[in-house]
C-alpha cells in the first residue's frame, strides 16, 4: 500500500511539475495571458494547491511576494498530493468493488 501510495504521489508530483511550467511558460508575456493559462492556474490553486490556498491566496504566484517562505510550500504540496493520492486510491477501490458487485 505505502509503494502504491508512494508511486501515486511522484505522478502527481510530475503532473504538478508540468503544469506549473506550462503556467510559467503560458502567463510569461507582455499581452493579455491566453485563457489556457487561466485553466492551468485555477488547476494549481484548487485541486493541487489545497492547503495552500488557506494559508497564501495567490499560490501558484507565491515567489512574487515571498510571504510564505518555500520551506513551508513543499511540506503542503506534498502532504495534499499525498491526500489526492488517497482520494485517487479510495475511488479506484469503491469503483471496482461497484463493479464487481454488478457482475
């Protein structure tokens, strides 16, 4: 269980790492962002941003203004990702035992 718990969290970790870059690489211009950058970041604050969000309100933009130092960024982003993990692992779990009940 801690393995698969384990592997759930590095993808989420990789997806988090992508999106982030993609929100760097998108927002980074002189014009009006495009609308994907404003999916991206409400992707980051929301679903991947949890406890953050309580404690910095602009949490994808947290290096601007250096109110919440980043030994504080990366045990939440860790501890949520570690509970999307288990939310990921609950929902397979009911799925498949949904499923077999059906059978």
């Amino acid at each position: 269980m801690v393995k698969r718990i384990a592997i759930y969290i590095g993808i989420l970790l990789g997806i988090e790492v992508v999106l982030l870059t993609g929100l760097i690489l998108t927002s980074m211009t002189d014009e009006r962002p495009p609308a994907i950058a404003g999916y991206i970041g409400w992707v980051l604050r929301y679903p991947f941003g949890f406890p953050l969000v309580l404690v910095n309100q602009n949490y994808p933009y947290f290096l601007n203004g250096g109110a919440t130092p980043i030994w504080f960024v990366i045990p939440f982003v860790i501890f949520n990702d570690f509970l999307l993990a288990l939310g990921i692992i609950g929902f397979i779990s009911l799925f498949r035992k949904i499923l077999a009940r059906e059978q």
